[in-house]
C-alpha cells in the first residue's frame, strides 16, 4: 500500500508540474512587466527542479510519471487564448495563473488527503510544490 501511494501521489505531483510549467510557457511572451516575467520564470524553474527530484524518485520504482489529462490541458490552453485575445493585459494573466495555482493547491490537498499511506519524502515533495503554487499566487497579487 505504501509503495502503490507513494507512486501515485508521484504521478500526480508530475502531471501538476507539467501542467503549471506548460500554463508558464503558454503566457510568459504575452507578459509586459519585467519583475512578473521574472516571478514566473523563476516560478518554472522552482517546478523544474521539482520535477528533476519527482524523476528520480519514480525511477526508483520503475515508473515514468504522468502527463496532465488531455482534457485539462486543452481547456486551459483554450482559456487562456480566448481571455487573452480578448484583453491581453497582465491584470489578464495574473488572474489566469492565480486560478491554476489555486486549482493546483486543491488538487494536491486532495491527492494528499487521498494517498496517506505514501512515504514521507513524496508527502514533503507534494507540500514542496503546494508552497511553491501558494506563494506564486501571493506574489502576483499586485498585478491583478
């Protein structure tokens, strides 16, 4: 049961961090403010080193992680576009990546809540990665 868990809670945390870099680079080259650029890059990057240390651990059990559902991904790529055609602005994409950090931070709860039995070093990834949502979403308040 530990092992099943802590595999699960893995691939979760995986496809969250594919999506959040993916919504990244969806809207970094519409963003006008440099210290918001900024914050997103360095956002992405915390995912990606997130993402090196998930890699190794789900090597450790054979496993490859997880891409997003394709669903999800198509709808937030489809939300994005249309809020952004129809009023590129930063105020646009703040609010845009402050619903997906939120989105992120319930899902991950609930992945947590839902796998207890996982190991500690996933559980602590997992809170890594909900730190790093939560904080992106206080950081660009000011820009909604």
């Amino acid at each position: 049961m530990i092992e099943s868990d802590t595999i699960k809670l893995l691939r979760e945390c995986d496809a969250g961090i594919k999506m959040g870099v993916s919504s990244i680079e969806d809207v970094l080259d519409y963003v006008r403010d440099e210290k918001f650029r900024k914050r997103l890059s360095d956002c992405k990057e915390k995912h990606n080193q997130l993402k090196e240390d998930i890699q190794v651990l789900l090597a450790q059990y054979h496993d490859e992680g997880k891409e997003p559902g394709a669903m999800a991904k198509s709808m937030s790529w489809m939300k994005t576009n249309v809020k952004l055609v129809m009023h590129e602005s930063d105020e646009t994409i703040a609010d845009l990546m402050t619903d997906g950090c939120n989105m992120g931070v319930k899902s991950l709860h609930k992945y947590l809540n839902q796998y207890k039995a996982a190991d500690e070093k996933s559980k602590n990834i997992a809170k890594r990665l909900i730190n790093l949502e939560e904080k992106l979403a206080v950081d660009i308040r000011c820009f909604l």
